[in-house]
C-alpha cells in the first residue's frame, strides 16, 4: 500500500492579522499544515473558521518567546514571520516595542531555524523614502526610509537576506476587505471616507505611492513558494503596476464609484508621512506573477464590506 505524501508544514507568525487572514485558509486549501502563533493583541476572531481543519495549530502568545518560537519552528518547511507592529503611527507610538517585535522576534527565528528551512518575508516598499521625479524605484534603488517603521523593515529585509534560503517581498501599500481588517491603510481609509464622510482634506495631494489587493499579497507568497528555487536570495517589488497614484489620483478613482465623494486640497498643512515614490514592479513580474484585483475592483469590494463595519476598531493604531 502506497504511503500517503508528507503535507509540507508552514510557521506563521503574526498570522491572525490582516495578511494571515487571508494567507492562513489559502494555505490549508492548498494542502499545507499551518501553525500559527499570535498574541491576538487586536482581539481579533480572524482564523476561527479554520479550526475545523485537523491541519491547523494555533500557539497564543508573543513571537518573541523563545519557547513557543522553537516549538512552531520545528519541522517547518516554510517559516513565515507576518508578526509586526505595522506601519509609521503606530511604531512612531510605540518604538522600542516595534523593534522587538519587528527585528528580536525575527533574531528568535533565526536563532531556531535550520539553513533547509525556507524562509518568506513581508517588508515594504515605503524604504524607498522619497523617490527622483518621474523615476521607478526598481529593487536596486537606494533605500531612504523617511520613518522608524521604514527603517526596522530595511533592517529585518538584511536579516533575513543574509540569513540565506529566504526571499523577501517590499509590499505596496495593501488594500481591501481581510476578516481581520484594517481601516488605517490608505485606500481603505479614504474609501471609508467616502462612504460615511462623503468629504476629505487632503494636504500634500501629490504625493504618490503604489498599491497591492491584500489577496494579491497572499497569491505572491503562494507563488513564491512554488518557485522558491529561482527566487530565493532576492527581494522583489510587490504592488499594481498601474497603480502608481497620488492621493488625488486615489480619490479621483474613488469618486468614479461614490460620485457623492467630495474632496479638496489643503493650501497649508503637511501630512506627517513624507514617503513620495512610484515603483516598478518588473522583477516580480518576469517571474510569471500577475496580481489578480485591480484598485478599482478592490473599491468595489470595500463599498460592500463597509455596509457591514460601521464602527472604526478596526485599526493599528491604538
């Protein structure tokens, strides 16, 4: 009697949170076992409906325990660390726990993890800073991170880089509907707007970044995985090639499907986050991947999600 494969296991860390809510049930579909170990420090209920399926673990506590850490890195194929204080605000509030989470907990991975062990990390494309007018930072730009949070996801991409067996993906600012959500992001922040507000100030309007469907980052490590081989030791762009938008431009498209959307430009006023950049996304693409949700089909998505959340706790920033 033939023997029954071995299912490839998978370490996340972090992963009740807006990409591993997504990412975890994709996993398990896929016919991967999944531990997932969180602090669940949103009082999130994100994975629930994955507790019916025998190929599920879940460890609570905090990713910087070094005990719980060994026991999820045992026997991994793929560690994954999404664990993270994530973006500017809310690591600007709270520094010294933003790089405990960000770079000792990943220092704890390493620490445990086995050269075979393939690892994946989500850093972000806002290392970019300040881009040169009308040039796309490509993967070989020089990095200049204008925040803390920028700044400790350069350094975490180094880690695990020079860790070796590892790939690393700069994300564009996501977007879109995650059963742990999160209305602090950009589009669903000003889609949120549109929808109870119907009106934004915006300072600095010109100021561009790129943008990635949450689902789209969940099929990037999908696809990373199945080509890990020629993609291991890189990192790469991850965003909507044709989503290099300034906040006007976002509202402009935002307003095509609430046309009751009003917005205007403040003549005084800076908005605290400086990052101002538009991004290739070439390398990732000649591996084969191609996102699947376009910005405006993600809008689409948000409008319904937000006749369903009506109250703003769905935040990083505390």
């Amino acid at each position: 009697m033939a023997k029954t494969p071995r299912k490839e296991k998978v370490f996340v860390t972090g992963g009740a949170g807006y990409i591993g809510s997504i990412l975890v049930p994709t996993l398990l579909r896929a016919g991967f076992k999944v531990t997932v170990l969180d602090s669940f420090m949103f009082g999130q209920t994100s994975l629930l409906d994955c507790c019916s399926s025998p190929d599920f673990e879940i460890i609570r506590g905090d990713a910087r325990d070094e005990r719980l850490v060994k026991e999820g890195v045992k026997g991994a194929d793929y560690i994954i660390p999404l664990a993270c204080l994530t973006g500017a605000p809310i690591c600007d509030r709270n520094p010294a726990e933003a790089r405990g989470v960000i770079l000792d907990a990943l220092d704890v991975i390493l620490k445990f993890r086995s050269k075979e062990q393939r690892l994946m990390y989500p850093t972000t494309n806002s290392g970019y800073g300040v881009g040169e007018k009308g040039r796309f930072c490509t993967e070989k730009t020089p990095l200049r991170p204008v925040s803390l949070y920028g700044r400790l996801k350069n350094s975490a991409e180094e880690k695990i880089l020079s860790a070796g067996n590892s790939v690393s993906f700069r994300l564009a600012t996501a977007f879109g509907v995650s059963p742990r959500m999160r209305l602090d992001l950009l589009v669903n922040d000003f889609t949120y707007r549109a929808v109870n507000d119907r009106f934004i100030v915006l300072f600095e309007a010109h100021f561009k970044r790129n943008f990635i469907h949450v689902r789209d980052i969940t099929k990037a490590f999908m696809h990373g995985m199945a080509n890990f081989e020629k993609m291991k030791g890189e990192m790469f762009n991850l965003g909507l090639s044709d989503a290099n938008l300034s906040k006007l431009e976002l509202c402009e498209a935002i307003k095509k499907q609430v046309p009751e959307f009003y917005f205007s430009e403040s003549a005084i006023g800076q908005d605290p986050d400086k990052r101002d950049y538009i991004v290739s996304n070439a390398k990732l693409e000649k591996t084969g991947f191609r996102p699947g949700v376009s910005l405006d089909k993600g809008i689409a998505e948000l409008l319904k999600g937000f006749r369903i959340i009506k109250r703003n706790q769905y935040s990083n920033v505390q």
